[in-house]
C-alpha cells in the first residue's frame, strides 16, 4: 500500500489523501476510509430499484467497472469484487463492484449535471440515472465492514455521485430557452387575442378557454 501522496483542501480543512489502488481510484483518510473514484465507468444501473433476476424490489444500486490491478488489490482487502464471464473471443472478463443507494439512514448526495448547472436528484428523482447518456462519473463510496459467522467482507454503498450527461448537438443549442411546463396550460397568441391550450394524450393541442381581450 502507498503513502500519503496528495491531500484535498475543503472549507473544513485539508483532508490528507491515501493511493493504495492506482490513478482514480484514492482512499480518503478519515473515519471510514471512503473510496473516492474519479471518472468512473458506471454499468447495470438499477437506480429505480426493479425486481430482476439478481435484485429483490426495492434494492437500488448499479455497478462499476475495476481496473484488473486494482481488482486484486480490492480483493485482498476483502471488497465484494466480481468478474463478468470471459468473452467468445477470449478476452477476459471485467472486474466490477456492486455500490448500493440507500436511503433507509443518511440519503447520499446525487447530482446530475449538464449544461444548464447542476441538479440534486432526491429518492423519487434518481431513477432518471437508469437511462441518462452518461459522459463521466464520480463516485464517493462508504465501505460498510462486515463479519458474519467467521467470515468478513467490505459492502460498497455511495455517499455521494456526480453525473455528468452527454448532450447531443440540440440539446446544447437550446439549452438557454426556458422550458414550458406540458401539463400547464399554454397562452396562445391569435392576433390581438389569446387563447388557453393543453396538450392531450397524443401530443395534440386543444383549446379549452375562451378567446380573451
């Protein structure tokens, strides 16, 4: 394992740094020894918490790719590493670790960033995470440190992430115009008058108010 290397400075001080894994992948000397990972490759998100083969209703979490190196350092500190099946032209399988969303005690932090600023997603929010087109990741994870009849293990719950979004050419161009809220009536301009619209279930408009001076 490595010395201290680098250190972070916050509005609480500075906060010495431990690199036993490799680049982006830092563990921070405090209380619980969170795992800071930079720029990671996010897989199997299930941030709404479905039921599936391998996830009970209700469970969110998703899972991050390990570098091999850092895989085997993980292992031997008894992190939950697990490896993905070796491809049909032989090239071996990815390292990952499963990180869980808890909200039960302390919610985590969770934001989704893109162009227009930065959003906090709360507990019936985050499942927007399962389909945003991700361009970088990181992650602040909390070992959680069990032992259960003998045997010992470290479970991988996040404390805080950071999602940035990939945005496609037009997302970008009007990224400044206000949004309108579809489920609010929109005014209409018809020459010196307006008119109250919706928008039905197709997508269609229809004029549900009278013509107003």
């Amino acid at each position: 394992m490595a010395g201290k290397e680098l250190s972070v400075t916050s509005g609480r001080g500075t906060k010495e740094i431990e690199q036993p894994y490799g680049p982006g992948w830092l563990l921070l000397e405090d209380e619980n020894n969170q795992l800071l990972v930079e720029d990671g490759r996010i897989v199997f998100r299930n941030f709404a918490g479905k039921e599936g083969q391998y996830n009970r209703e209700g469970d969110r979490n998703f899972c991050v790719i390990i570098p091999p190196d850092i895989a085997e350092m993980m292992i031997e500190d008894r992190w939950n590493v697990k490896k993905l099946k070796d491809r049909q032209d032989g090239t071996p399988g990815d390292f990952y670790i499963q990180v869980s969303v808890g909200y039960k005690n302390r919610p985590p932090n969770i934001f989704l960033i893109s162009s227009k600023g930065r959003v906090r997603l709360g507990q019936h929010e985050v499942e927007i995470l399962d389909w945003v087109d991700i361009a970088k990741a990181d992650i602040l994870i909390n070992p959680y440190r069990w032992k259960v009849n003998g045997n010992e293990g470290v479970k991988a719950y996040v404390k805080s992430l950071a999602i940035t979004m990939n945005e496609d050419a037009l997302e970008l161009k009007y990224s400044t115009v206000p949004e309108v809220d579809v489920n609010e009536p929109l005014a209409i301009e018809r020459g010196d008058q307006e008119a109250a619209v919706e928008i039905d279930e197709d997508g269609n408009e229809v004029f549900v108010g009278e013509l107003v001076d």
